[in-house]
C-alpha cells in the first residue's frame, strides 16, 4: 500500500523501563517505496 502523500515512515524506538532505547522499525528506504511497484508490465517508463 501507500502512505499518505507518498512520504516514506521514519524509524520507530521503543523507550524501556531500564532506559534502553530499542529500534523496532527500520526507516523506509526509497527501494521499500517502489519495491511492490511492477514496472515490468510498461511498455514505456520515463521520469
């Protein structure tokens, strides 16, 4: 799916009790945006 405006999600931390700081969701990367993208079909792609 896409995210609203096409803007790619930052990274999530979590904040334990003890104060470790966990990364429990990588930031997207451009290559996650058009990663379900299936240009293969296009006869023609530009940009």
């Amino acid at each position: 799916g896409f995210n609203y405006n096409g803007k790619l999600r930052s990274s999530e931390l979590l904040l334990r009790e003890d104060g470790e700081v966990v990364e429990i969701r990588r930031a997207e990367r451009v290559e996650d945006y058009f990663a379900t993208l299936d240009f293969d079909q296009l006869e023609r792609f530009e940009v």
